[in-house]
C-alpha cells in the first residue's frame, strides 16, 4: 500500500510536469497550423518584407509593423536600459538600508500595475505634451518609447540589482583596499564582473517590450506607414494583432496568426538568448 | 581635460541617485494622477452597480465579478498544475535531460508575450473546445500565462528548505512522499503563496490575453461558460473608446489599490518566509560553532 | 562475549568513482556501544550512514559488500527500506528538529508506522523523552515548536525521536559536537542506560568521549580499518602505530 502511494505520487507529478511543458508545445501547434498556411501562400519574403497591409485586397505585408516594433523597443531600451542600471547600481551599492527596502516594493508596484493604465497615462499625459512642444499627431514612436522604457524598468533593475548582489563581496573589498574611490570600484570591477546577468536584464527587457500590447496601442497612433520620425505614428506586430483579431475572418485572421508567429519566433530568440548569457555565468562560476 | 577621481566619484553618484529619484517621481505621478482623478468616483454605488449605456452610465458590479471569476479559474488550474511541476523538478529529477527540457520551457513560457496567448486561446479554448468566449476560456488562457511565475517560486520555495529536514525525515522511516507531504510542504507553503498571490496580480492586471478570449460582455455573468468583461478590460474600453472618462479613472483607480494590496500581501507573506529561514539558519550556524 | 548483532563483510562504498571504504569487517555487538573514530574524513560518516542506507539519498552513491543485521542482508530485495531506517535509528552531528511541535516532532515516526489513537502516541511519547531525559524539561510545553529549545534540549529530543521508532539499533554520528558539557554529560549518560536494550555505534566527537562512553572500539584512515578492539585496548594500548600515534594527538 505504501509503496503504492509512493509510487502513485511520483507518477502524478511527473505527469504535471509533463503537463506543464505540453502546453508550449500546444501554443507551438496551433498558432503554427493557423498561421503558416497563409505564410505559405503570400510567400515567406513578401510576408515579412511586403510593405502594403490591406487585408480587404488580400495583400499582407508586415514590414512596417516590423519597423514599428523595432524602432519602439529600440526607443524603449535607449531611455529605460541607462535608468534602469543606474537603479540598479543605486539599489544594489549607494542607497541607505532604509531607503532601498522602500525602493524595492516601489519597483514591484511598477510592475504589478496593468499596462492598460500605463497606457492610458501615456495618453492623457506624455501624448499630449509631446504634440503641443515637439510637434507630430503627439501619438507617435516616442510616446510608445517613453512608456514602454518605463514598463521594463523592474525587469532591468531586479535581474541587474540581483547579479550585482551575487558578486563575491572580496571583488569590492579587493578594489577598494587597493584605493579606488567607490565609483571606480563599481565601474571597474563591479560591474565588468556582473555583466552577463545586466546584458541578460537587458534582453529580457527588451522582450518584454517586443511583447506588450495594450499600453502601446493606447499611444502609438496605429498607423500602417513606416516611420520618418521619432513623431510619427506607427503600429507594431502585437498592436496589429490586438487592433485586428476582434473582426477578423478567413485570410485576415490568418494573417494575425501568421503575425504571431513572426512574434513568436522573435521573442523565442530573445528568450533564448537570455538563457544563453545566464547558463554560460553560471559555467564560468564552476 | 580628465576628471579627477574625487570628483567622477561625486559626478556618478548624482546620476545614479537622479535616475533613482526620477524613477520614484514618475510611479508617484502615475499613481497620484490616477488615484486624484479616480478616487472621487469610487462610491458604494459605483462598485455594486451594473454599468448601463456601455459603462457611461452605473457602476462596475460586473466586470469585478468577472475579474474574480477569471482569476479563480486561472488560479485554481495552474495552481496544481504549477506546484506539482515544480515538485518534479525539485524533487524528483537529478538534473537529466527531461529537466532541462522542463525547465527550458517554462522559461519560454515565461516570456511569450500576452497577445500570443490570447492568440492561442483564442483559436483553442474559444474555437477548438468550443468553450466560446467565455469566464472559462479566459480562465485557462490566463492559467497557461501565470503557470511559469508559479512554477519558478514554488521550485524556489521548495529548494529553500534545508536538505536536513529531508534527511532527517527518511531516517525516521518515510517515504518520498510522506517526507514531501509532510516536511517539505509545511515548510515551502508561504513562498509558495507568495508566487501564487503574484500571479492573481497578473491576472487582475491583463488584457490583452482576455480581450480574445474572455469577451466583453458587461452582463452580470451567470455561469462560468458566460462572457464576461474584467476590469482592466473595461478600463481599456472605456478609455480607448472615450465612453466615461470619470468611470474610466475610477475603474483605474480599484486596479491600482487592488495591485496595491495584492502586492503588500505578497511582501508580507515573503519576508516572514525569508525570516523564519533566517531563524532556522541562524540556529543552525549557531550550534556549529 | 555476546552476540553479534550487525555484521559487515567485505563493505566497499563509492562515491561516483571515488572509493570512501575499503574492504571493511566488523562485528558490532548487541547491546554494547561501539565507537569508531578516526581523522576527518576517513569514512566514519559514510559507514554509518550504510548501516541505515541513508546514502541512497545522494545520487551516484554505491555500496559492494554485504551488511547483516541479525544475519538479514539489508540490501536485499525484499528488505523494506523504511523498515530498515526504523530499525536502525540515526542521530545527527547538529540537532535536526523538523519545523513542528515537540510533539509531533516525536510523534513523526509512529505515526508514519500507522500509530494514530492519540492515548497510544501520547504513551510513546512520554515513554521516549523519559528514556531521554529531556522528559522533566518539556512535558509542560509539548505544543511548543521544537525550534524553540536549547541546543543541547534538541539534541536529545532528536535521540528520544529515534528512541520512539523502537528501534533495535541507534547510530550517533558525532552527536554531542555543538553541545556544552552539560548537555554532553546528560547525552551520554543516557547511552549507558540505553545500551541495555539498544546496540548503539557511535562516531565520538573525541577521543576522551570515545575511552568515557564505549565497550569497543574501532579506528579508521582513510577508509581503511586500522584497529579493533575492547575500549581499553584501543585507547590504553593500541598496537598500531598509526592509531597510537592519532591517539596521543600526533596527527588528526
């Protein structure tokens, strides 16, 4: 009896764990037997470099929801990444016991809160005073740019405050006893030694970017053009899809799907790498 | 010219306490914004009424029982779904080939971005289960999207406590499972929590995967395969569709205290796990000296 | 001279591919207290750690040779391996409380034995914790966390934790090492007591402890079995050089 409940036990959770896993290939499956068959059909080069997308003729290029994403992530990481490892730094090396132990809830707030506020902050507040002193419809890449560096902020600080904690408190002392100041013991040494976990911090930031949906949608104008300024108005792979799956059908909605997809694969990179850069810390401890 | 080092010293420093203070001053300005704007509509009223002419008009009744709902699905299917993967992986692997596969993707999991799971099941649970849109469908979409976060604090939870206890409990005679069941468990439980409170804030907090899976109907849902609208959802309509910006802050307004709550919950529960570990280490070291 | 109660033959023990024992024999007698002593790391830990098989924890841990408890090899197939741990009790070298009530921290074991009617445990408990003689200091606060006790309480209640599995024998790896001597005195005045129902190994944390406590004694290098013998051979007159020599503090 005991050894069948010991054996039960053991069986179930393998069979969660399986569980759990088999849902990524599940995602996997479906978003690819949806999306692909019309990759298939417009053709993999004319899908992702087809500059036109109006679904009502048939024609689905997404270039421009690429260039949008692109230049909206790469607006966000230029703002939020510096913020975010000075934060970091700030956390990890110069802020007062008391004073971090409010930062840190701080920032998990920022984290908590839905991006749809986030969003709605950005147009009430950053779209309108980017139109009325830079110019531009205001709803614009710089918008997007300014909330999304904001939204990725706690990723960046906490996986870049948690590398820098792990470091060997000798690293420090060492450069310190040899008579650096404290900047330079950071610059120096601190911070070369914690680099894979602050560039992991960074990509996963950047993931998270690529990814969001519902904030930018609120403050990037949506349009299907590519961008001439950082004042203009663009569309990006995830807002194409949260702007169009409402009312969808036949080819359109695999058309998303198909957008999907090219997110998918996107992020699996990004992902990937990230894991990349942390396993390979990990080795170079041993 | 090149700086001295007294005063680079004294350059980083102000940069770096700058981007801290900015970083403060910009959540203070986002939450004080939305809270002065939305605190005057948050009334009795406002929480108990079902919203009329599209949430112009009424209050919020429905899309809070529908974010309720949506989040005990979610909560209730990866919950053991999580914890027991996170047993296997803590207990029952010896760092093989099936973990690694298990692992990798759960941190794949981890960073598919919400739309691609509204996606996902949209065209499954909505279209292939023919769950429609619905407090289930949305339930599970989110459950598939809170199951990483559950799974790396409850292995980490579960890692934390001392190998001792498990050492000690075979040697009085149990099994795997009754030294799991009975140690290892009790002694995990509040890091458990924690990841498990962390993911109701996410499901509070979505929109995206809901917007495709869950619906948007403002009816006061009476069953679980019903539509429904959560409220960051209808905090999305409202705001986008210019309907009701005083409702629009208010539903805002419940977002961010719940979040806040939500948080503060979390943190309690954490920091008495990391002190009662710290009091076990401390006993620990102490003998050993 | 008594019986035999534990018989080791020809035990080998590997980690991976690192051999921790080599070759060893040894007859424990029943209700005598056998210390086996030595260096660090010369294998003590993991022969006691054998007789219960509690190595199996750690993966990649082999075990040649055979061990018999009253002529029955313990690694045989149809040995259960709870059974097993349940007849041999174990003592650790830092007092392991679960994170539970003195109570149930005693009650563990009989309960996983499907002990359940509370009068019965309660009768076990007392019993145990008498044997133990940490009894007079908790019977007031059995519902208190086992945590909250001092080093050397805890201790104790980890041998009446044992004491409670009615087991047949006890190991004690170092288990006075992070006691005072008070404690340390309590501890092993009860083995004296004990001994007469029990058969007990012990790893003594020194030598004195060793020549105080123990019947038989055996010293070991390096995995190897050096010496054996009745308590006042080994630590009075070895006839090895190397146990004379680690005796009189040359080395270790």
């Amino acid at each position: 009896m005991k050894d069948f409940k010991e054996k039960l036990s053991g069986r179930i959770f393998f069979v969660l764990a399986l569980s759990s896993i088999s849902v990524l290939a599940l995602i996997t499956v479906f978003i690819l037997i949806k999306g692909t068959p019309l990759i298939a059909e417009v053709g993999l080069k004319d899908f992702i470099f087809g500059m036109t997308w109006a679904p009502g003729r048939g024609e689905f290029g997404i270039f421009p929801m690429i260039a949008g994403s692109v230049s909206v992530t790469f607006g966000a990481a230029v703002i939020g990444v510096p913020i975010g490892i000075c934060c970091s730094i700030f956390l990890a090396e110069f802020a007062p016991a008391w004073l971090s132990k409010i930062f840190r809830p701080v920032i998990q707030l920022l984290a908590g809160i839905p991006s749809v506020v986030y969003g709605f902050w950005g147009m009430i507040f950053v779209v309108p005073l980017i139109r009325d002193y830079l110019g531009g419809p205001g709803l614009s890449i710089l918008a997007g740019s300014i909330i999304l560096a904001i939204m990725i902020l706690p990723t960046v600080i906490s996986i870049s405050e948690v590398s820098i904690l792990a470091l060997p408190r000798q690293y420090k002392e060492g450069a310190l006893a040899l008579g650096m100041t404290h900047w330079q013991a950071i610059y120096s040494v601190v911070l070369p030694s914690a680099k894979s976990g602050i560039v992991a911090s960074v990509v996963l930031g950047i993931g998270r970017a690529v990814g969001e949906t519902m904030a930018v949608i609120m403050v990037l104008g949506n349009a299907v053009a590519l961008p001439e300024s950082i004042l203009d108005p663009v569309r990006t792979l995830t807002t194409n899809i949260g702007i169009e799956m409402g009312y969808a059908e036949g080819a359109h909605e695999q058309a998303l799907f198909a957008t999907g997809i090219v997110l998918f694969v996107v992020i699996m990179i990004i992902n990937g790498l990230a894991q990349y850069i942390t396993r390979d810390k990990n080795k170079g401890r041993r | 010219m090149k700086l001295s080092a007294k005063s680079s010293e004294k350059i980083a420093k102000s940069i770096i306490w700058a981007a801290a203070m900015l970083v403060v001053a910009v959540l203070a300005a986002i939450v004080i914004y939305i809270l002065a704007k939305g605190l005057p509509t948050l009334s009795w009223s406002f929480l108990t009424e079902i919203p009329e002419g599209g949430g112009a008009a009424g209050g919020i009744a429905s899309p809070i029982v529908g974010t309720v709902l949506v989040t005990a699905v979610a909560v209730l299917i990866a919950t053991p779904l999580g914890v027991g993967t996170a047993v296997y992986l803590a207990e029952y692997t010896k760092g093989g080939a099936i973990t690694k596969i298990i692992r990798f993707s759960a941190e794949s999991l981890a960073g598919i971005p919400s739309i691609v799971y509204g996606l996902f099941g949209f065209i499954f649970f909505v279209m292939y289960l023919g769950l429609g849109w619905s407090i289930l469908s949305g339930g599970l979409t989110l459950a598939i999207m809170i199951l990483p976060t559950i799974i790396r604090t409850s292995e980490e939870a579960i890692r934390g406590v001392p190998g001792s206890y498990r050492e000690t409990s075979f040697s009085l005679g149990a099994t795997k499972w009754q030294t799991i069941y009975k140690v290892v468990f009790p002694a995990a439980i509040q890091g458990i929590t924690n990841g498990i409170i962390l993911s109701v804030g996410r499901s509070v907090a979505e929109t995206a995967a809901l917007v495709l899976t869950a619906g948007s109907s403002l009816r006061m849902p009476t069953s679980l395969f019903a539509p429904t609208r959560t409220m960051a959802v209808h905090f999305y309509t409202l705001a986008m569709e210019d309907i009701s910006p005083a409702n629009a802050f208010g539903t805002a307004a419940l977002l961010i205290i719940l979040i806040f709550i939500i948080n503060v919950g979390a943190n309690i529960l954490l920091n008495r796990f990391i002190s009662n570990k710290g009091k076990k280490k401390e006993a620990k070291g102490g003998k050993r000296n | 001279m008594t019986d035999t109660k534990i018989k080791i033959e020809n035990l080998s023990f590997f980690y991976g591919k690192k051999q921790a024992i080599n070759d060893f024999s040894l007859d424990i007698p029943k209700n005598r207290i056998m210390s086996v002593f030595g260096p660090a790391k010369s294998g003590i830990t993991t022969l006691l750690r054998s007789l219960n098989r509690l190595y199996e924890l750690i993966p990649d841990t082999r075990a040649e040779g055979r061990i018999l408890i009253d002529n029955e090899d313990i690694h045989a197939p149809s040995v259960s391996l709870t059974q097993l741990r349940r007849r041999v009790g174990m003592v650790f070298d830092v007092p392991t409380p679960l994170p539970m009530s003195i109570f149930d921290n005693m009650a563990y074991g009989p309960r996983l034995s499907g002990i359940k009617r509370r009068s019965e445990l309660e009768g076990i408990v007392e019993q145990s914790l008498k044997m133990a003689a940490l009894w007079e200091d908790v019977c007031d606060r059995l519902d208190t966390p086992a945590a909250s006790l001092s080093g050397g309480q805890q201790q104790r209640l980890c041998m009446a934790r044992v004491l409670a599995l009615k087991p047949e024998v006890i190991l004690l790896d170092r288990p006075c090492s992070g006691l005072d001597p008070i404690s340390t005195a309590k501890i092993e005045e009860s083995l004296q007591e004990l001994k007469k129902q029990f058969t007990i190994v012990i790893a003594p944390h020194n030598i004195q402890q060793g020549g105080r406590i123990s019947d038989r004694a055996v010293f070991m290098l390096s995995g190897n079995l050096i010496e054996e013998g009745t308590a006042e051979e080994i630590f009075a007159n070895p006839t090895d050089k190397r146990t004379a020599d680690y005796i009189t503090g040359r080395f270790g």
